[in-house]
C-alpha cells in the first residue's frame, strides 16, 4: 500500500513539475518586485473639477472623518491583507433627466487593491470609499471605467463628478483639476523576471536609477500609459524632466498588460505602483 502511495506520489509530482517548467505550452518566468527600492514619493487623492468647491469640501470632510475614526486605515488594510470583503454592482447609467441623483466616479478598473473587477463587480479601496461618499451625499453611486488617461480631462468637462483611481498628486494635473486632501503615499517601483540580477545590487533608487542610465534603446521598459510611471520614464517635457531618454518606454493600457509582456520577455522591466506591481505580480506568479 504503502509502494503504491508513494509510487502515486511520485507520478503527481513528475506531472507538476512538467507543468510548471511548461505552464500552456510555454515557460512563464516569475516576477520579482523590488518594493523596497522607491523609486518617487507620492500621494494619492481624488482629482475634481476646478469649479466644484462644495464638492471638494465636502469630500475632504469625508475623508477626514474616515481617517480620524480609523475606518479608512480598515479600509485600507482589508485590501492589502485580501480579506476585504466590499464589492458594488453598477447601476444603469444615469440619464439626462436623473443625472442630478448620481454620484459618477472616474477610474480604470485594473489597478489592484485599489480599483478592480471581482468578476464583473467592481472592488478596491477606492470603490469602497466612493460608495461611501456616494451614500454621505445622498446619492447612487455610478462608476465609470475608462483609460486611465481620460481621467483628467472627463473631470475637466464633467463627463464624471471626480475620479478615483489611486491618482497622484502633481503639477502637471493641477493645472487642469482640483485634488481634495490625499489619502494615501505611494511610490514607483520596478519588476524584472526572476534571474535577472541587473538590480541585484541596488539599495536606493540612486542606485537603481545609475543603472538606467546606463542602458540603450534596446532596454525597454513598461508602464501605464499617462501615469506618473511613464513620466518617470520616459520624462515630462512640461517640467523639464528628461526621465530616461537613453532607454525605450512603453506604455500600455493597463499595467498587467506591461506585466504579461514582461513575463513573457518583450520588456526587460516594468515601472508601476507599488502595491499595484504587488498584487498583480503575486496572481501571474500562482
Ligand atoms: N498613481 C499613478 C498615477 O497617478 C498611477 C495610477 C493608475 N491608476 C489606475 N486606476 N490605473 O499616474
């Protein structure tokens, strides 16, 4: 019985290993995040159009309230540990005749823990707090998922009330939208395969960056497109900042998308959020 057992044993786990050096038909490298190197300094808030005062206000009284009871600190947390439990439904979209009932909220639904699909339901940290806000006002929470990069100007001419999309705070938005106080310090981070040791002997973003520096046009890398990622990569020409002419940037809809191809070695690295680059890298690497 026992022979058997281990003879079993032994044929389960030769067919796991074939699997795993195969995946479907072609070998999937992990991804490995170097979280403890970042790369910026950023905060997140919600971006509102410049006319909207009492909107802002109001927001800002919402979310001083959820940081001084610990709620958003709960919130928060729940997604980073996976036992969050929020999801929402949408609705049907507001009408011409009831838009003044709806509370409609801009994001791009692929940036876990903050935006994302739990099957067709929507979830996130964000999305908790729209719902929320939305019940605060009085109102019935309507959620737009859009590009990333039509955020702003869907704030600018109020096709959404606000966008909540783990948006950073910085100049070059500012001078379109109005953000309410922030919620959250982020950073950029970057993620190559496992094996790849070129950051290997990094220990700050200086480090990091002396290496970027270093690279060609045939080093490429990934990112969201319209995000401070990119900007941090390939530079911001508003604000005189080079960013890494020397290497390639490539932006993509969303950031699993620049995750996928790095896997699959058309990128050499990826530059994303960090608990974003956390969260999808740990479900592509299962
Ligand atoms: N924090 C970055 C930025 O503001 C990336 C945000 C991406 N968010 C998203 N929902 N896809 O540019």
């Amino acid at each position: 019985m026992k022979k058997i057992m281990t003879f079993v044993l032994a044929m389960v786990l030769s067919v796991v290993a074939v699997f795993a050096f195969t995946g479907c038909g072609e070998a999937k490298k992990k991804l490995v995040v170097y979280t403890e190197i970042e790369l910026t300094a950023e905060t997140y808030a919600f971006a509102i159009n410049k006319s909207n005062t009492e909107l802002k206000e109001d927001v800002n009284a919402i979310l001083a309230d959820l940081k001084e009871n610990g709620e958003l600190d709960e919130i928060i947390n729940s997604f980073f540990d996976g036992n969050a439990e929020f999801t929402y439904t949408n609705p049907s979209a507001p009408t011409a005749s009831n838009r003044a009932n709806y509370f409609v909220v801009g994001t791009n639904a692929y940036f876990p823990p903050f935006e994302h699909y739990e099957g067709n339901k929507l979830s996130g940290i964000d999305m908790q707090i729209a719902s929320i806000i939305a019940t605060e006002l009085g109102k019935t929470l309507y959620i737009k998922d859009m590009e990333f990069d039509s955020l702003v100007p869907a704030v600018e001419i109020g096709e959404v009330d606000i966008a909540m999309a783990g948006m950073t705070v910085n100049e070059e938005r500012l001078k379109v939208v109005d953000f309410t106080d922030g919620y959250y310090t982020s950073a950029q981070v970057i993620t190559v395969v496992e094996g790849d040791d070129t950051f290997a002997d990094c220990k700050t973003a200086e480090d990091v960056e002396n290496i970027l520096k270093s690279k060609g046009s045939n080093y490429k890398i990934g990112t969201q497109n319209g995000t401070t990622g990119y900007m941090y990569s390939a530079g911001d020409e508003g604000f005189g900042y080079d960013g890494f002419k020397n290497l390639t940037t490539k932006g993509y809809t969303t950031g699993a998308l620049a995750m996928q191809d790095l896997r699959n070695g058309k990128l050499n690295a990826v530059i994303l959020d960090k608990q974003p680059s956390i969260m999808i890298t740990k479900s592509m690497n299962k």
